[in-house]
C-alpha cells in the first residue's frame, strides 16, 4: 500500500470521529436546548465547523412549524465576508426538495438565479440541503464558502447527514412544545417515555466511543475496515431510537394534540412516583453522623436535577463509573438524603425550585456535611445566571456545560468522585 493511499484512508477514520462528535453535539443540543432558535445555532456551528466552511445558514419555510425563526445565520472562519441572501421564497425550497437527494450545489445549476434573481450565486460556492420529513418542507440548510470551493460527493453524504439529525432535532421541539401543553399526567408519562429512550441510546453511543479508540489504536488493515462497519451499525441504532421520539406517541406528526399522552405499553424498569413538592418546613429527618455505620465498597453520588429525562440520561452515563446513583427530583428530596445517608460526591443542575435555589443548595451543602464540600459538580448552560456565576465563583466549584456531553460528564463526575479535599486538583 503506498504512502498516499495510508494518508488517505487515515484521514477517512479520523473523519469518521469528527462526524459522530459533531452529530452527538447535535443530538444533545436538541435534547437540553429550551427554543429552536438554540438548537438551530448549535446545530449549525457544529455542521459549518466539520465541514469547514465560510458560514452556514438554515432558510425557515413560510408556513411551517417553525416560520418565526426566519433565517438563522452562524459565521464560521472569514464568514462575515461571504455574501447569502437574506430570505428564500417558496419556490426556492420546494426546488431543492424535488432534486434528486434533495440537494443542490449552485456550480451544478446555472438556473438558480432565475428562482433566485437577487442574489449573485457566482459570488461565492454554495450546497443547500432541504430540511423535511414526509409531511412537509422545515427548511433549507446552506453551506457558504469561497468561489474556488468544490463540495465533493462526500461532503455532500456529511451535509445531507447533518441536514436528518436537525430534522430529528426539530421534530423532537415540536414535541415537547406540544407537551408542555398536556395536563400533568401527560407529561409524566411523557418524561418516562423520553428517559427509556435514553436509556436506550447511551448503549449504542458506548459502543461508537468504544469503536473510534479501538480504531486509533489499530493499524492500517482490514480489522479497521471491520471496525467502520460495526461503529456504523451502531450509530443507525441511535439513529433509529431518535427517530421513535416522533412516532411513539400514536399521534399524526406536527398535529395539535388534544388528548393525553397514553403510557408506553411496556414498563421501565426503574419506575419513578410522580414529582410532588412538599414544604420547606417538613419535619427533618436525623442527622447522618460520620461514624453511622454503612455498606462499605460501593462508591456513591447524589443527582439532584428536576428533568426526570435529564436524570435518566445522567444516570445512564454515571452509572459506567461503577457507583451507586441515587436520585432526587427536588432539593427537600435531596437534604432528605443527605440527612439519612453517606454520599461520596454531589452533582446538581443550577435550576431547581424557585424557593430553594441551587445557591442555596450548595450553601446547605457546605453547611452540613462540610466533607462534601469539594465533592460537588454544577451542571450549568452556556450563558449562566449571575448566581450561577456566584456560585462559582466564590464555592470553586467544578462544572461542566449544558448541552452536556457523555465524556466530559463522566470524566468531570469521575474527577469529583476520586478527587481528595484539594480544590485544585479540580481545576
């Protein structure tokens, strides 16, 4: 095998990794973003930044669910001086979903400026990608870059993969908008639906992690042949789970729904009540005291976080540290905890109940059971509140960044879990 075959075939396994971090940082942000305007810009920075172009744009349909994001726009390197068109009409998105593969590259199509007489495709190289399920057209995703540019054929697969996890993601916003309607009932059964789910994908998605540092150990040979196809098939299993968020519920996709959300048909295996505050002023329960006795060689950690789905992802990737997770849905839940039981590590998400913040949360913490001090991990979002800042601030805490990533929470996690009381050590 030459030297410039070994290159090349070098660079297609390290492309593989880049695609599953950029479609993973995806699919999280779709899970944890709270608008579509969120999710679009983090879908679009990862998408322009694997393909490594000039900027990217995502054209909302008129008449879709989501006609008031308008046009989304995310600079990648020297952006700012690539020219797009500001709208796309009509006309111009339904001729790109009736191209074979649903894309166009605007070298390929000289009658583009007659859909589009307005904008000058010869001042830069353009690929557009239309958005769409089987019911109607989203959007048009387009990638911007300088003339000399050619998207190949490969480039164009990347594209059209990028283009399907934002559907996913778009449909999966729809969804939770609608169950943000439901009454409370439906919205627990919901939860539990979505926490099964992903429960269910953090397996394929330890396999794929598994695959990419076995490749990076292999040599150049056809094990590594074996090894693509295999990390392959385990990312259409994540693919395939995703894709059930939109069909599960029994209801046509993107229509209002009326009545309630029926219950999966199969039960999950860890069953969770319904989540009911109860007052701060309960009677506490004893004190946990150092020396209580306890069941020795089982490491363990509290997740506080108020999501039953986000718990459930969490507890799926923290549950590969070998410890025991033990779960609350509330602060009152958790001071119950920590007044009864032996923790070795807190991980708590920045919001919680309006009457008892995270600040004071960790403020009980420190309070209560100092030992736990510097055993603490923050879930916090990209841009924090001031008194997520505070927080830290002044308690250095560690923290890791929502939308949150299976490696970075379990290697964070695993670092708080074995670190001593040194806060450097965290840094």
């Amino acid at each position: 095998m030459t030297r410039s075959c070994l290159f090349h075939n070098w660079q297609t396994l390290y492309s593989i990794e880049k695609i599953c971090d950029a479609m993973i940082a995806t699919g999280t942000a779709a899970a944890f973003c709270r608008t579509e305007q969120e999710f679009l810009l983090c879908a679009l920075q990862a998408a322009g930044d694997l393909l490594e172009v000039g900027c990217c744009a995502f054209y909302a349909t008129p008449g879709s669910p989501f006609d008031h994001v308008g046009t989304l726009r995310v600079n990648q390197r020297a952006g700012n001086e690539v020219q797009i068109p500001d709208t796309l009409p009509a006309a111009f998105a339904d001729h790109v979903r009736r191209q074979s593969g649903r894309i166009i590259v605007s070298q390929d199509w000289d009658a583009l400026s007659t859909i589009l007489p307005n904008f000058d495709f010869a001042s830069s190289a353009s690929l557009w990608v239309s958005v769409e399920n089987e019911d109607r057209i989203f959007g048009t995703l387009a990638f911007f870059d300088h003339t000399s540019r050619r998207f190949e054929r490969t480039q164009q697969k990347i594209a059209d993969l990028a283009a399907n996890v934002i559907k996913l993601g778009l449909e999966s916003q729809v969804g939770r908008d609608a169950m943000r309607s439901n009454e409370a009932a439906a919205y627990h059964e919901f939860s539990k639906l979505v926490g099964g789910i992903a429960r269910d994908l953090i397996n394929p998605l330890a396999a794929i992690f598994g695959y990419i540092e076995l490749l990076k150990a292999e040599s150049i040979e056809g094990r590594s042949t074996h090894l693509v196809a295999r990390m392959e098939e385990q990312i259409e299993k994540a693919r395939r789970v995703i894709a059930a968020l939109s069909t599960v519920s029994g209801q046509p996709r993107f229509a209002r729904v009326e009545a309630p959300i029926a219950a999966p048909k199969t039960e999950l295996t860890r069953p969770r009540p319904l989540l009911v505050k109860r007052p701060e002023t309960a009677e506490p329960a004893p004190m946990w005291q150092p020396n209580q006795p306890e069941c020795a060689g089982i490491s363990r950690i509290l997740l506080i976080q108020r999501s039953e789905a986000v718990l459930e992802f969490e507890r799926s990737v923290l549950s590969a540290l070998g410890a025991e997770i033990v779960p609350a849905l509330t602060a009152n839940d958790a001071i119950d905890v920590l007044r009864t039981k032996k923790m070795d590590a807190v991980i708590l998400d920045e919001e919680l109940e309006e009457n008892f913040t995270s600040k004071r949360m960790v403020s009980w913490i420190r309070e209560h059971r100092p030992e736990l001090a510097d055993h603490m991990l923050l879930t916090v979002s990209r841009k924090p509140s001031a008194e997520t800042q505070e927080i830290l601030e002044s308690a250095m805490l560690p923290h890791v960044t929502k939308p949150l990533e299976v490696l970075e929470l379990f290697s964070r996690a695993q670092q708080v879990l074995q670190a001593s009381r040194n806060p450097q050590m965290l840094q």
